[in-house]
C-alpha cells in the first residue's frame, strides 16, 4: 500500500501541508513524498515495504492554511501492518498468473486479458478494493454503443479485485467460452480468471481470491499498451526512486 492523501480542496501552500504530514515505518526506511497535481499527496519507500512492517500516519493538519481562507481539519494518527509479500506476474502474450508469495510462487493460473483493440495497461497495480460480487457496465468506463447503452452490463461479477481508478479489475468470468482461459485475451482491458455464476470457491478465481489480501500487487507484462500512470489507483510503484522524491514540494 502507497500512504495516498486525497485533498477536497486544491492545495496553494503544498510545501506546508507537506511538512504536516509524516509517515514512519518499524523497521525504519526512507519513506518520500510525491505531489499528483494539487490534491493529491502519496508517500513510499524505494521498494515495497517488507512483510510485517508498521507503518504509522501522523497528520498534523488541523488549522494548517493550505490555500488562502481554506484550513485543515484532521489531527490524528493511524497505523497499519504490512502482510505477507504477495506479487502476482501477468504475462499477457503468454495469458497466465504467476502468484509469488514470499519470493515462492504458489501457482500458474490461465487468464484472459484485454482483447487487442482494447487493451490491459503493464505495469504494477495495487489491488485497492475486494468485492465478492460487483456490477460492471462498460458505460461507465467508456464503452459505449451508438444508442449510449454500454457494450456490456454484467450485474453479478464475482470476485473482483480493483486495480486502478480508471476501471481496471482483476475478476472471474463464467460468461467466456473456458477454452480462452491460457489461450486468448478477449476482456475490454481487465484480467478475467474462469469462475462460475455467484463465484466458486474451487475455480481459479476463487482460489486467487482467497488468497489475496488489498495491497497485493499485480504486475502486467507483454501487453500492447503503455504504463499504466502512477497517479491512476496506486500506481506509483512504476516511478523510478529519482522521479518520485522530485515531487516533492519541499526543496
């Protein structure tokens, strides 16, 4: 998990609101901050955080004037332990999962990945949100037909585990033909693993999603898109070290 702050207003003074903010790890690491425009402020290490690491969040934002007239509300601290690391290696010229736990992979799992007009993003994601079931319809993320309808609204999507803001998910699929599982990319951007209607503890996607907690990170590879952007979900890990500690504001 990158630490990200999302600010309800744009931030004039980012440089003090910076300086309110401080994010620490046990063990000790050097966690920078990166600036996403105005409002939204994220912090990391070089390299993922180590299993069973404590990170712990100090705001110290309350009556902190961020811009002209608008101040800070929140004085608190939180904290989080990191689980176990858990990077999952999507190759979709090859349309499978490596899922390495600990350095050790766990399995290879056959996948679906975006069809060639509509491809997956590369690059390293965050899983953000795990739903046991979800709607999806494609005119919420732009795919739309002529008479506005989505090209597709599926409303029962079972285990779908969010990758970026803009829509891309991780999920099971019961709809595709299984004979594309391993051997063809034919989803609208999304990774589909091979599930059953209301989503079954046995299938693939089951399996994979009992075993994944939110800050797991799933890595495309070999895809015919670009990057995915480091501000789209927790995408910061595809910034290099010099890059990411350039955002910050205070000099």
């Amino acid at each position: 998990m990158i630490v990200s702050l999302e600010f309800n207003r744009e931030i004039a003074d980012r440089a003090v609101v910076e300086r309110a903010v401080r994010v620490t790890s046990r063990p000790a690491v050097e966690i920078r901050p990166h600036w996403f425009g105005r409002s939204r402020l994220d912090f990391r290490p070089e390299d993922y955080w180590k299993p069973g690491t404590q990170v712990t969040v100090d705001l110290r934002l309350r009556d902190v004037e961020g811009a002209p007239g608008v101040y800070g509300l929140q004085h608190k601290t939180f904290s989080f332990t990191v689980g176990r690391g858990q990077v999952s290696v999507v190759d979709a010229a090859r349309h499978t999962m490596e899922v390495r736990r600990d350095g050790e992979t766990l399995a290879t799992v056959p996948v679906t990945a975006g069809a060639p007009e509509t491809t997956t993003y590369n690059g390293k994601m965050v899983v953000t949100e795990m739903l046991d079931v979800t709607r999806m319809n494609g005119a919420t993320v732009g795919f739309k037909k002529r008479d506005g309808k989505g090209e597709y609204d599926i409303p029962d999507v079972p285990h779908a585990m969010r990758l970026t803001d803009s829509g891309t998910f991780l999920h099971g699929n019961y709809w595709a033909d299984h004979t594309v599982f391993g051997r063809a990319n034919v989803s609208h951007g999304c990774i589909g693993l091979r599930d059953v209607k209301g989503g079954g503890s046995d299938t693939p996607a089951g399996w994979f999603f009992d075993r994944s907690l939110v800050g797991d990170v799933v890595e495309v590879v070999n895809s015919n898109d670009k990057e995915v952007a480091p501000d789209n979900g927790l995408g910061g890990w595809n910034m290099g070290w010099n890059a990411w500690k350039a955002g910050s504001a205070v000099k």
